[in-house]
C-alpha cells in the first residue's frame, strides 16, 4: 500500500520538476533572444505563445515551440516592438531625473510620468494576454485591437496586475538576481492570470 501511494507521488513530483525545467528554459530563451533590446516584444510574445503550449496543454518541444512562436510574433509585432526599448530608457530616465529634482515641478511631473509608465504596463500585459488567446491567422491590427479590448474592459484586472509587476521591479531592485529570472516570466503569469479563464474554456472545449 505504501509503495503504490510513494509511486503517484513521486511522479508528480518529477512531472513538476520537469514544468519548472521548461518554465526555466522558456525565460532562458527569452534573455537570450531579446539581447539585441529590438526584439524584446516579439519574444515575449512568444514566450506568452509557447508558455500555454508547453506548460498549460502539456505539448513536447521547448525550444522548438518558442521560436515557432517567435516567427509568428515578428511579422506582426517586430516593426512596433522597435518602440518598447527607447519607451523604457526614456520613462527610466524621466523618473530618475525627476526624482533628482526637488520642489514641487518635481513632484508633478512625477504624478504625471508614473500614471503613464503604469499605462504602458498594463497595455504590454493587456497584449500577452491577447496574444497567448490568439489564433494562428490573427493579424497585427487584431492583436492591437485586442490589447485596446482588454485594456477597456478589464481596467481592476489589469491594475491588479500593474501592482504585482511594481511590486517585483522594487524586489528585484534589491536583489537584481531576480531579473533574469523574472523578466519575462513574471508579465507572462500576470497575462496568463489575466486570461485563465478564457484560456481555460478554451482549452476545455478543445481537449
């Protein structure tokens, strides 16, 4: 009896390491491929794709599933992906310098500039989460127009989100060990929570 009830147990243990294996080879794929900066939204996009292939469907093949994903998000995310990293460098540079600069001009411009980077936040996961609901033939236009979907229509959610995703730029703030291997994990678990429920119909329906 005690041998048969250690068995299950055990496979599930090595069922979840090997989970924890692709979500890790899925974040190293990731880093290695947004080096060039450019293409960072393309692979997120891919790593999004390939993450409900791998983890939430139980299919075979990693590195094969990201970069099939990866030459379906470039064509249709490359060219507007070229924005993201100067966006980046200049809303971290802005806060920097207004954080620098004291007395009340200071502070506004502050009020002004977090809104706004939170804004960009919520739309890039309000993206993932279109993307990883996708279907193959979905073109950019309906990908964006998705994106502007959820934005509007799940405003609580994706504030949620924006929350989680400061909360881990401070931790990771303090300890940088978490970049690389939080960067694109962690706004993929934040589109992902914000779509289970479509993904999970889906899912259902087509299992």
């Amino acid at each position: 009896m005690d041998q048969q009830k250690r068995r299950p147990r055990g496979a599930a243990v090595m069922a979840g390491l090997e989970t924890v294996g692709d979500v890790l080879l899925l974040q190293l794929l990731f880093l290695l491929v947004s080096l060039p900066l450019f293409t960072m939204v393309p692979a997120a996009i891919a790593l999004q794709r390939a993450f409900r292939k791998i983890v939430l469907q139980d299919r075979p093949g990693v590195t094969r599933a990201f970069f099939t994903e990866f030459t379906w998000a470039w064509p249709r995310l490359g060219v507007p992906g070229l924005l993201a990293p100067l966006a980046m460098g200049a809303a971290t540079f802005s806060i920097l310098f207004w954080l620098s600069t004291p007395g009340v001009l200071g502070t506004v411009a502050l009020c002004i500039i977090i809104p706004l980077c939170g804004a960009g936040v919520a739309a890039y996961i309000a993206l993932l989460g279109t993307a990883m609901d996708a279907d193959d033939d979905t073109s950019r236009r309906g990908l964006l127009d998705g994106a502007a979907r959820i934005f509007l229509t799940k405003p609580l959610a994706l504030a949620g989100c924006v929350i989680a995703f400061a909360t881990w730029l401070l931790l990771a703030s303090r300890i940088p060990t978490l970049i690389p291997l939080g960067s694109g994990l962690v706004p993929a678990l934040l589109a992902w929570l914000l779509m289970r429920r479509e993904i999970a119909t889906q899912d259902g329906i087509s299992g």
